[in-house]
C-alpha cells in the first residue's frame, strides 16, 4: 500500500534559489495560481517580507528590496504578474554568459623571472647611454635575483645571475662577473615597522593624565597624604 503525501527531494524539481528553501519555492508557486491580481500582489509583498527574515544580508545592500523583487521573478520562472515597484528582471540577462578571457600565453625561455623582467630588459638594453645602461643593469639583475629566490625558495648564485641577464638581453647589458648583488638575506628579510612619530609622547601624556586622574581620587592612598600637606 503507497502512502500518500511521502515525496523523497531527489523526486521533486530542483531549488531556484536554495537561501530560501523549498517551502518557500512553493509558496511563490501558490502565490501563481492566485487569479485576483490585486490579492496576488498583496501576498507578494506578504512573501518578500517573510524573504527578507529568511535572508537577512541581502540587508547589507542599499537596495535589498530590489534585489528581494528580482529574487522573486527568478524563483517564479520569472512567470510572476503583479504590480511590483521595480521592474522585472530580464531572463536573458541572468542566462548571458560573461565574455571569455584567454590566459596569456607569453613564449617566454626564462618564466620564473616572468614576462614584465624580459619587456624590462629589452627596454633597458636599447638604452644609448652607457653609464645609464649600467645602472639599469644592476637593477633588473637585483629584481631578477629576488624574484629567483621567490621562485626556487633556494640561494642562488649571483654569477647564474648574471650569466642569465647577458643571455636574455643577447649580450647588450653585460655586467663584470666580480659585479656585487643584494644578498640574500637583505632581499629575503621582512622589513621591520618602525613606531609612529608621535606615538610616545601620546602615551607620556596619556599616563600624566591617569596619574593626575588617581591624585584627585579619594580612594588613592596618595590623596590623603596630600590633604596633610
């Protein structure tokens, strides 16, 4: 013998909007086969009211009850006829696809300096000036060591370095081989958060205050010692 009204939820359609729940689904279905417009329109607004308990941080948006209206067209198969004050959602917007973005595919020989490095090298190797080139050298060869050491997580030595700088700027920025770079260390270390000017005098007057504050204070054994003064 079937028992009637046992219904499993993997027989029933699936949720629209799942914040909101089944019940709620076929209340909106209900609400549907009202045929008096003006009553279905106040148990419209009855239904976005007990949507906003359900949901609350929809409440966090300046315009929540906007966003409770379009949550109910979608919910309704978008099907729903009332008289709403906003206008309804357009399905076509909701089921349009945002525009693809293709991953960047740069050919680059030398990918754990990344792709800007190489640009930076080509730009600095068409530099005219020789003592400006140099400079710009002992830059981008300091930021390709760190960025090495940020890659491999390993020291890496600064003869590698340079040797890899030469080769991908096809020998026009050459640095000497006894060329020093940052160490490791010095690269690697966090820098350390220097104390706010100002802030110890704040605290000095701060503690001033709360001193003057317990001299005053009747309770303080100082108090009345003072008073015998």
């Amino acid at each position: 013998m079937e028992k009637q009204g046992l219904l499993y939820n993997t027989d029933r359609g699936s949720i629209i909007i799942s914040e909101y729940g089944r019940n709620m689904q076929e209340m909106i279905r209900h609400l549907m086969e009202i045929e008096d417009r003006k009553k279905r329109t106040e148990a419209a607004n009855a239904i976005i009211a007990v949507m906003a308990q359900m949901n609350p941080q929809v409440k966090e948006s300046s315009d929540y009850i906007h966003k409770l209206w379009d949550h109910l067209y979608i919910i309704s198969d978008y099907q729903l006829d009332v008289d709403s004050p906003f206008e309804p959602p357009v399905p076509m917007n909701e089921a349009s696809r945002p525009q693809h973005i293709d991953y960047q595919n740069h050919d680059v020989k030398y990918g754990h300096y990344g792709y800007y490095m190489a640009k930076m090298i080509d730009i600095a190797s068409e530099e005219e000036n020789e003592e400006m080139r140099q400079a710009l050298a002992y830059s981008i060869a300091n930021q390709m060591k760190r960025n090495y050491l940020e890659w491999s997580g390993n020291v890496v030595n600064d003869q590698q370095i340079l040797d890899d700088l030469k080769a991908m700027s096809k020998g026009r920025l050459a640095l000497p081989d006894d060329a020093k770079l940052n160490g490791t260390n010095e690269i690697l270390s966090k820098p350390v958060l220097s104390q706010k000017p100002g802030a110890t005098g704040k605290k000095k007057k701060k503690k001033q205050a709360n001193l003057k504050a317990d001299m005053n204070n009747p309770n303080n054994p100082n108090y009345k010692k003072r008073k015998l003064q």
